[in-house]
C-alpha cells in the first residue's frame, strides 16, 4: 500500500470511528431523569440512575442512606435533579470526565464522625449470620479500572494490621484467606490513586474497588508516598512486569511504542544486534522463548527485522517475563515466558485512540456492547517504511522494499460476577523485497476463546482453546529460468484448564491440564512463470501431540518463610504418516549412509518422549525491606527453532522432536537478593543464576537448512551452560523514574561425538553467536511540568562473537580463505543513547479529546555499530574486511497521538 493511500485509509477510519462517538457517548450533561413520587432513599435513586445509564457515583452509604427522595422528575436534567434533591444538606457534588458524579460532605469532621458510630463506617464483608464460631474467611473480588470497568492485572491489596497482601490476576481478580476481625485495606497499582479501605470481615465474602488514574498535580510527584513491595515480599523471582503506561513514556524508535524493546533493557535480556528479530535471556536462542499474547502462542513476535514488534501498543495491558523460576502452569520453551495480555473494552464508553507517525499509523476503538456486560477493542496499525531502507548503507537494503500492518480484537461478555467469556483475534503480515532478487512475506495468524469462572470464593476455573498459525513465502526472482517460490507454515492448536483453590491464608494451591497438536509444513517449492526450469518439491508434513499437567502451592509457612511447589509432566507423541530414513550404524549421519526408510501410517507412534518438570522457589523474609530468593526450576522443549543465522530471517524453521533431534532440556538454579529503601520509592535486587542446557541443536559447516529432505544429517546434538549474576536498581516515584540494570553473563555451547566430522572446536567448549559478557542498560523519564516530560535510553554490550578467516591460501588465481574456530573473534562494542520528549495536550478534567506529542532521536550520536563482518576479495585477489552496520546515523521522529 502506498502512504499516500494508508493515510487516507487511516483518516477515514478515524472520521468514522469519530462521528460514532457522537451516538454512543453519554455524558452526565447528557443524562435526564423521569421519575413519579415515591419516597426512597438517596442511596436507593443513585442505584436505579446507575442502572439506567452509564453513570457512575462515589460516595459514603451513611451519608445516603438517612437522605429521603421523594420529587417526581420529568424530562428532568440529572445534575438539576440531584441539586434539588441535596438542597438544604451537608452534600455537594462535582462531576469527573463526562460520566462520573463524585459527592462530597462539607459538614465538619466531629459531626460526621464519632467514637460511638466508627464501626458503621466500615465497609462489612460477609453475612453475620455465617459468621458465628468462623476464625478464617476467604475474601475476593476485582480491581477495576473506574473510568472503564476493565481489571486491573498486578494490583496489591495489603492489609496492614496483619502484614498480608495479594495481587490480582491478569482478569483483576484476587483471593486472599484472613482472620476474621476490623483491617485497614490498601488497594494501589503502578499508576493509579490508592484507596483505603476500613473493613469489617465476618465470613466469606466479596469485596471489589475501583481505581482511578493518578492525577497529573506536580506537587504530588514527590517521593512521599508507598509504592509496592512485591519485588520484596512476594514469592516469585526472576520475573519483570512491564506495565503498558510505563513502557508509553520509553524513547521509541521512531516514535513506536514496542513492549519488545522495551523487555529488552532489562537484565538479563540480550540481542544479536540491531536489526535482530526476538530477543535472547539467560543463555537461551530466540526460539526458546514462549511468546503468549492472551495464551495465543506466537511463533515470529517481530516486525521490519526487529525493529519494531507485532503487537500494537494501544491493545495491550501488559507484558510479565519470566526469567526464571518459572510457574508451573507454562512449559514448551525452556528460557523463558513472555505472557502479554491485551486490554478489554471500555464497558461504559466509547473510547478511540491512535497516532500518525514518521513509518505507520494506528488506530483502534473501545466499544461497549451491553452496558456494564459486554465490550469490544479493535484495532489495527499499518506501516510506510520504504524510506528506513533507503537510508541504510548496505546497498542492497537500500534499494529493497518492506511494510508491514497487524490488527487485534477482543470481545468480552460478564454474565454476572462467577462467569466471563472472551473471544481474543490477531493477524499480523510483514512483507519484504530484496533489491528486486527475492520476496519475503510472513503471517501470524491466532485466535483465543477463554471462559473464567468463579465457582466460589475459594475455587477459580480459567478454561482456554488457542489456535496459532504461522506462514511464510520465499520468492526467487533473480532470473526467469529460475524463477521459484517457496511456501512454508505450522499451526498450533490447544486447550488449556487452570483451576485455583485458596483453602485458607498460608496456602495458594493450583492445578491443571494441556493439550498441543502440532502440524509443520517445512516447505513446498514451485516454480514461477513459463519460463522457469525449477523442479517441484513438496517435504513432507510432520504431526505430534503434547500432553501436560501440573500442580503447584504457594505456602506461607510464617511472615518470613514463603515456599512455591511445582510439578508438571510432559508426554509427547511424534506421529505418522510419515517416512523416517534409516543409516548405517557406527558411521556419522549423512545422506551417503542412508540404508533406506520406515513407513509409519496417519497417527501411528513414531517415537514418544516424556518427564517430569520439577519447580521449586522460597522467598527467605530477612525484614519488611529485604529478602533472599531461591529457585530452580526444569522446562522441556520440543519443538525447535531451525537457523544458523545471528538473526532469525523468514527463512527460518521451526522443526518437531523425531527420533535423531530429542527434546531440549533446561535446569536452572538461581538465588536473589532484594532490598527496597526510602518507603520501597527505590527497589534494588541481585540475582546469580546456573543453566544447563541439553540436546541443543548446532549446524555443521555449510549446512543447507532450506527444503532439505533429510535435515537431520546437517544437524548436531549439543550442551549447553549459562551463568551470570544481574543487577537492578529501579526508581518508581518522583519526577525521576527508570531504572539501571547491568548483566555479566556467559553463554557456551560444546558439541562433542565419537566422529571427527561432528565436533565442534574439536568438541571444546565455545561461546554461542549471542554470548555477550557485560550489558549495561540506563532508561529515565523526568518529568518537567504536568505537560513535559523528557525520557532517554542508553545501552552499551560486548560484542557478538563472529568467526573469521585467519588465513588464505592461493589456488591458481583465487585465494581461499582458512577460518578460525567457531565463534572465536568478536565484532566491536555496542553502544546507543536514545532521547524523547513528549508534551501532553491540555489539563482540563472534562475534555473531549486529549492528544500528545512525542520528538524522538535514535542513536542520538551517530554512533556506527557493526552488526557483522565480512570480507570481499579485491581486484589484487586478497581478502578485505567490512563491516556491516544497520543504522550509522541519528534518526528523529515525531508522532502525533489522540484520543477520545
């Protein structure tokens, strides 16, 4: 698509997306009242108003309760109706963003509160009546965000009489199993106001909040108030929450905000290069990594070579790595889990948001369907990015093509407080021509159907059905006569169900079953065109079933000591029909030691494998600031990531365990240290881990991975160890946020055999193409005035290492070059500095459109990083070195972003 026509595209939409807000927004100006004469309480006609309209009021019940409404209204505006009715009392009211109505007391202190009615300001949970003889009741409920009823994911609630806290689900939801008696409730999340709460709980019982976003008053950016603490005092460690307002205020490249950059800069999170596709952590290749987008398993999570991820920012909630100690519920990939759940509609309002920028535009919608029920998100985002190419210094990226554009939806239905349902959509496409020689073009394509259900206030059902495709084309266009393309693709489809029990305070128990079919296309060749001379190939399709289930508890055996217990089983099934070839026995894999073939039939076992995945973590409590965390948790994989690049390409595979490539296996053991000062404003931890890795899959020297019939024979079988220790020292109130984060870390494989021709560096150890001792990553946002706020990135890492010639010797009139063992040379030092600024659009409370303006610089120096080297043979017939650098120069952006 041209620019020219994705921006007429783009206003269109939005036109449309903006008149429409015009029928579905109802502001409180908006609303009108029709009632007889009746008396009721003003608590009672808050109640009906809120059931008729999407108006929401906040109040205290004792100050409604004893008010008697008794006027008829007809055709009467709300805010006159409510003024009459509060006339001559201690109320007054104010409104807040178009549909909220906030009362307020203006009678003094003394007279509405006394030492003899205190216990009825508490807010009583449970039914007195059960609670006779009940020492213990299991409280739950959700945490919404008030302007649109969506759950908020990660959100503390804290008692402080007893020390107790929980966090939410990625639904908002929470449990927690308490003492009966008088607490004092803190409800917080990163971002929002907090609430307090005095509660009575008498038995199980319900209990939900709203939160609202922090108003942007400069006094309040001060480091006064509590943050979190669950870095400290929770029991999960090695794990990195990024939340979707925070990852907003990040420097972008080219004003894009990308959760993936984002994770990037954390410790222990590494990439090949610039321009790299996926991301490495602890010692882990990019295709061990499990990328979830609401448990849609997402095979290629990058756009334009990395530079930019699949998912659109403005859908997203937020985004949970796991580094280590991984929960027991995932498996499949053994480094680590990147969970990213999108948001849910607006339940109450229409609400629109998008932005222009310098290579795409996006645009989504939040639509209520059923008030208060039922809601959709939809949006999609779509790129010109011709322009980047043009300004690389390869040659042959500067004269190449790409775009890209993806779009999301989520449908939500509450049919009461036990039962949700969702219905989750994703498509992404990438398309990419290389200076008129070849074609590339990709897709994801995935869909989630979840329903949650809320059997009791100690038991949570989550039951999930996922499909995920991937597809990808080669085209060949170098010449007529061999004129070809190439058509590749796997789907994944599974089912998934989680059950929750909260017996009581000290246990958090879970459980739950999963099932994978795996169906991999590894590659179809035709020809093109009448004059091509290319021979059709078809590899065969492989299939495979995986079955799982887990148990896990969380225990708290004192305030000091929390222990996690996890166990999960793996079975996999590789299944026919399919042709297994066979080889000569003490002689290596290769084509020429074929011996012949084995048929196997449509779901016929061809080889199983299975095992236990054991998870353990403690969480050593030293006081309320400081804690020590262990863990160490087993994952097996058995699907493989197939390239011998530095850089997932298109052209990657991915392959199934069958009998000569086993599963990966990987151990990891870690211990932390966790430290929180100046009222948890400043969180610090360390973090020292141990992996090993194997059945690691390595290439022989000039393998052919591309439509070959018996892969195999061009694959190794190698181990693998990783270590580091990770530092991370974060910021999270105060005009200045962000965090420092420094790694050293080693990545080393070694591929040993009884056969010369399948070692490795003579079967010695050697580092991986991503091993990179030292990463050092600074990111800060200060923010000026309520309006201005400057952010910056800087990153610095050792260089890749690369293998390179040491020697040539002459053959009549060529030199052929002698290499170095693998990976024995590196590429210089990485290093970047990123800046933005962003000016907010005005602070009125009532507006109808809010916007913003974000002024990007990336690589603000200029600095020329290699990506690789290479050497050409010069007109002498000698070799000379190059290198190779994706971006050498400083690129600015801007971006406009609104919404309404």
């Amino acid at each position: 698509m041209q620019p020219s026509s994705s921006i007429r595209l783009f206003f269109t939409g939005f036109l449309i997306l903006k008149i429409a807000t015009f029928s579905f927004g109802q502001s409180v100006e908006d609303v009108v009242i029709s009632r007889s004469a009746s008396n009721s309480s003003l608590t009672d006609w808050i109640q009906e108003v809120e059931s008729n309209h999407a108006i929401r009021f906040f109040y205290r019940p004792e100050w409604t309760d004893s008010i008697v409404v008794s006027q008829p209204f007809s055709n009467t505006p709300l805010t006159q109706a409510l003024s009459t009715i509060i006339e001559n009392t201690d109320l007054t009211f104010t409104t807040y963003q178009d549909y909220y109505i906030v009362l307020l007391s203006t009678a003094p202190l003394t007279t509405r509160r006394s030492s003899t009615d205190s216990d009825n300001r508490r807010i009583v949970i449970g039914d007195s009546l059960l609670a006779d003889g009940q020492t213990e009741a299991t409280v739950s409920g959700y945490v919404r965000e008030g302007s649109t009823g969506q759950g908020i994911a990660g959100a503390t609630i804290f008692s402080r009489e007893s020390g107790q806290g929980t966090s939410t689900n990625a639904n908002g939801y929470y449990t927690i199993s308490v003492v009966t008696g008088d607490y004092q409730w803190e409800v917080t999340s990163l971002g929002y106001e907090t609430e307090e709460r005095k509660v009575r709980v008498t038995s199980d019982g319900s209990f939900s909040v709203d939160l609202f976003e922090e108003t942007a008053r400069l006094e309040e950016i001060t480091i006064t108030e509590q943050a979190e603490d669950n870095n400290v005092s929770g029991p999960q460690m090695s794990a990195n929450r990024m939340d979707i307002k925070r990852v907003e205020k990040m420097p972008a490249f080219l004003g894009e905000v990308d959760v993936i950059n984002a994770i990037r800069l954390l410790p222990g999170v590494s990439v090949a290069g610039e321009g790299a596709a996926g991301f490495n952590v602890r010692g882990g290749d990019v295709g061990q990594n499990l990328v979830l987008l609401d448990g849609i398993p997402i095979y290629n999570p990058s756009h334009l070579f990395g530079f930019f991820s699949a998912f659109n920012a403005d859908l997203l909630q937020d985004a949970t790595l796991y580094k280590g100690g991984i929960p027991a519920q995932y498996g499949g990939r053994i480094a680590s889990v990147l969970d990213i759940s999108m948001k849910e509609g607006n339940l109450r309002k229409l609400k629109v948001s998008g932005g222009i920028g310098v290579v795409a535009s996006r645009l989504s919608a939040e639509i209520p369907i059923v008030k208060e029920k039922s809601s959709l998100i939809i949006g999609g985002r779509a790129s010109y990015s011709d322009w980047i190419l043009n300004q690389v210094r390869d040659v042959t990226l500067s004269q190449s093509e790409a775009s890209f554009y993806d779009a999301n939806a989520k449908w939500t239905y509450r049919l009461n407080e036990s039962h949700k349902v969702g219905l989750t959509g994703y498509f992404s496409n990438d398309n990419f021509g290389l200076a008129n020689d070849a074609t590339y073009q990709y897709q994801n394509l995935g869909g989630a159907l979840q329903w949650d259900y809320l059997i009791s206030q100690k038991w949570l059902s989550a039951l999930r059905i996922t499909q995920s495709r991937y597809r990808y084309q080669i085209g060949d266009l170098q010449d007529s006569v061999s004129a070809s393309q190439i058509d590749a693709g796997f789907d994944q489809t599974g089912g998934q169900w989680n059950l929750n029990f909260f017996p009581n305070q000290d246990h958090e128990m879970s459980g739950g079953i999963e099932v994978s079919r795996f169906q991999f296309s590894p590659g179809d060749l035709r020809p093109t065109g009448d004059f091509s001379l290319v021979v059709p190939q078809e590899l065969a399709t492989e299939q495979a079933w995986e079955f799982s289930g887990y148990l896990s508890d969380v225990y708290q055996i004192n305030p000091f000591l929390t222990l996690t217990a996890g166990l999960r089983y793996n079975y996999y099934r590789y299944v026919g029909p399919r042709e297994i070839f066979n080889y000569a026995e003490g002689r290596p894999r290769r084509v020429g030691s074929t011996t012949g073939t084995t048929s196997f039939s449509e779901g016929e076992t061809i080889v199983t494998y299975q095992g236990w995945e054991p998870r353990a973590a403690l969480r050593i409590g030293l006081n309320a600031q400081s804690s020590i965390k262990l863990s160490y948790n087993r994952l097996r994989q058995n699907t493989h990531l197939i390239s011998n690049t530095a850089s997932v390409t298109p052209t990657d595979i991915w392959k199934l365990s069958d009998p000569y490539l086993p599963p990966q296996i990987g151990d990891q053991y870690a211990i932390g240290f966790f430290r929180n000062i100046f009222n948890n404003a400043i969180e610090a931890s360390v973090e020292v881990y141990y992996k090993d890795i194997l059945n690691l899959v390595e290439y022989r020297d000039g393998a052919t991975l591309l439509m070959n019939n018996q892969l195999e024979t061009d694959l190794l079988i190698g181990t693998g160890r990783a270590y580091g220790a990770e530092l991370l020292i974060s910021k999270n109130i105060g005009r200045l946020t962000g965090w420092l984060a420094y790694t050293y870390s080693r990545t080393l494989r070694k591929v040993d055999s009884s056969f010369p021709e399948e070692r490795v560096n003579r079967g010695e150890w050697y580092p991986s193409y991503f091993d990179k001792p030292h990463d050092l990553t600074m990111v800060g946002n200060y923010q000026f005035t309520r309006r201005v706020r400057l952010g910056f990135n800087f990153t610095f890492s050792t260089g890749r290492p690369v293998t390179l010639p040491e020697s040539t010797y002459r053959i009549g009139r060529f030199d052929i070059a002698n290499y170095s063992d693998r990976n024995q040379y590196r590429i210089p030092a990485y290093h970047r500095l990123d800046l933005s600024l962003s000016v907010d659009g005005n602070l009125k409370k009532n507006k109808k459109w809010d916007s913003s303006w974000t002024f990007a610089i990336y690589n603000l120096y200029g600095r020329n990083n290699p990506y690789s080297i290479f050497f050409q043979s010069t007109s002498s017939g000698r070799f000379s070195a190059f290198r190779l650098a994706i971006l050498g120069r400083p690129f600015p952006s801007i971006t406009y972003n609104f919404k309404f």
